[in-house]
C-alpha cells in the first residue's frame, strides 16, 4: 500500500467519524438563565427565565416552584411557557418566571437540575443575583414632638343624617313589604318539598369509570394529543374537587400542586405522579409538545395510579350496625 492511499483511508475514516458524532452532539441539551433586571426595589417585579435549547421530540425534567423560587422571592403568576425554533432546527423552550421580593437583601438564584427523560444526563442552569432594594430612608431625627390637639366636634346636619340613615330605612322597608309578600304567597300555595337526590358513587368510581372511557377513545393513536390531555386533566380535577374540597378547575397546574402539599408529606408517591401528569400536560397543551406513546401511556397510568393511592372508601348505610 503505497503513501497516497494510506492518506486515503485516513481521511475516510476521520470523516466516518465526524459524521458519528454529529447525532451525538446534536441532542446535547443546553439551558441559561437570564433575569430582565438584576436590581428592583421592594415590591417592584421582574422576569426570570430559563431558556432550555434541545432537539425536537426530546423532552427535558425542568424544576417545579409552586410559591416562591427561592426563600424570599416569590412568584406573582404562574410560570409562563413559550416554544420557537431556532435557524439550526433546535427547539426553543422559554420558561418564564414573574416574581417579586419585600425584604431588601442580596438573592442568589441557584443552578437548578434539568434532566433529560429516559437518561440520567443532567443539565444546570447557571446561577443569577437579584439585588433588593429599601428605596426610602427613614430620618427619625427630623420628626419634631407637636402638641396633641383637642378632638373637634363637627356640627350636626340633618341633611348629611339622612343621607346617611334614608338608604337602611327603604331597605327595611323593601325587606318587610317582601316578607309580607312572600307570605301570603306561601300560604295560598303550600310550598311542596323536594328530594334532592344525592349521588351515591363514589368520587373514585366515576373518575376510574371515566379514566376507562377515555383511554378506549384511543385519541393520542389519533394524533390528538391536545383533546387527549385535555379531557384526561379534567377528569383528575374533577376528582380533586370532590375528593380535597378544592377549587381544582379553576385552578392552575402551580395553584392545584399548591393546594395539596400536605398530601406530598402524607402520600409523596401520589403527589409525584399527579406533579408529572400536570407538568406534561401543561406542555401539550400550551408549548405545542409532541409527547410519545410511553408518555401518553405513562400518563393515563399516573392518573389511575393518583386516584388508587387517594380514593377513600365510604360506608355504606346498611353495612352501619
């Protein structure tokens, strides 16, 4: 083999090697923090953002804050989502915190964990400040000692008095003239008692029977991952409301996780498959993420799971001795 097609085979094989390589560093994932100002007074707000740069269809662990970022700068809204693309074909996920702080002080904002689902690959964020400040200084040497004057009585107006008294009077009156109303209406028409019927299923049954349903709908095979986590949130909320006694529809996913953290101490496994069903669902539904069947299958699974590990079990009346 002579000299020139040694370098031949070289060259072959430095290109093999080059082009191995650009899948791997193609689903590296990347993450930076940026705070739109790094210095505000007390009470003032600013925006906090972790921009997470990866591949389409990767899907990457971000942290989770409910009330506060760290202690003493806490959130006014919930997290803001946002998704591009970049020039190069990387997608673009822009996490946006609004937050405020009431005690002047020097925060550092930590490097937090970003985990690439499927592998132990761990991302960090890189750390940022936020300088606090008192925008007032209080002079007590300036403040002089005065005199205490005496209470002055203002003179009496009868106009001003019945300003002040004619509105509760016709509404006394208005108040008396409908009880008398209502009445007489009673008693020429015997008011007829109705049975309201209470369901008797429990909470758990119906949120299981619905699960059920849904999952033979088969809508994510469908491509129709939005509806699917749409109605598949709904039915866990509705479970939520009637089993916590929460506001849970009217609720953000932050606002819900909020509501329940005593059951992350009483029941951490619950807590944790409800928090992953939540946060995965948040990005279907509103940063145009395309899950994959063992997401939308891991999915139905945490919701099922959520409403075992949580149901309770009522008595039945005959079973009451």
């Amino acid at each position: 083999m002579n000299k020139k097609m040694r370098i031949r085979m070289v060259q072959r094989f430095l290109i093999a090697g080059m082009l191995l390589a650009l899948p791997l560093a193609a689903q590296k994932v990347s993450v930076q923090t940026t705070i739109d100002s790094t210095q505000i007074w007390i009470g003032q707000q600013t925006r906090i953002r972790f921009e997470i740069t990866q591949q389409p269809g990767q899907w990457v662990q971000a942290p989770v804050f409910s009330e506060t970022l760290v202690k003493g700068i806490e959130l006014v809204e919930p997290v803001q989502l946002d998704t591009t693309l970049s020039a190069d074909g990387h997608q673009v996920i822009n996490q946006s915190y609004l937050v405020t702080s009431f005690t002047d002080s020097l925060y550092l904002i930590p490097a937090y964990p970003f985990v690439q689902s499927g592998t132990t690959d761990t991302v960090w964020s890189n750390p940022v400040s936020l300088k606090v400040i008192q925008p007032f200084e209080i002079d007590t040497a300036a403040n002089a000692i005065t005199d205490i004057k005496d209470v002055m009585e203002p003179p009496f107006s009868w106009k001003q008095w019945l300003k002040a008294v004619l509105p509760w009077l016709l509404m006394v009156v208005f108040g008396a003239a409908a009880v008398y109303l209502l009445s007489k209406l009673l008693k020429k028409k015997p008011a007829v008692p109705q049975v309201v019927a209470e369901s008797t299923v429990p909470a758990y049954e119906i949120a299981l029977s619905k699960l059920a349903a849904l999952n033979e709908e088969r809508l994510w095979q469908q491509n129709r991952q939005k509806e699917y986590y749409t109605h598949l949130t709904d039915i866990v909320r509705e479970y939520i409301e009637l089993t916590f006694l929460i506001p849970a529809p009217e609720l953000t996913s932050d606002e819900m996780l909020g509501h329940l953290v005593a059951l992350r101490k009483e029941n951490k496994e619950a807590y944790t498959r409800l928090q992953q069903l939540l946060q995965l669902a948040d990005l279907v539904k509103f940063a145009k993420w395309y899950a994959t069947p063992a997401e939308n299958e891991s999915s139905m699974s945490n919701a099922i799971e959520f409403v075992n590990l949580t149901k309770t079990e009522e008595k039945k009346e005959d079973d009451v001795s």
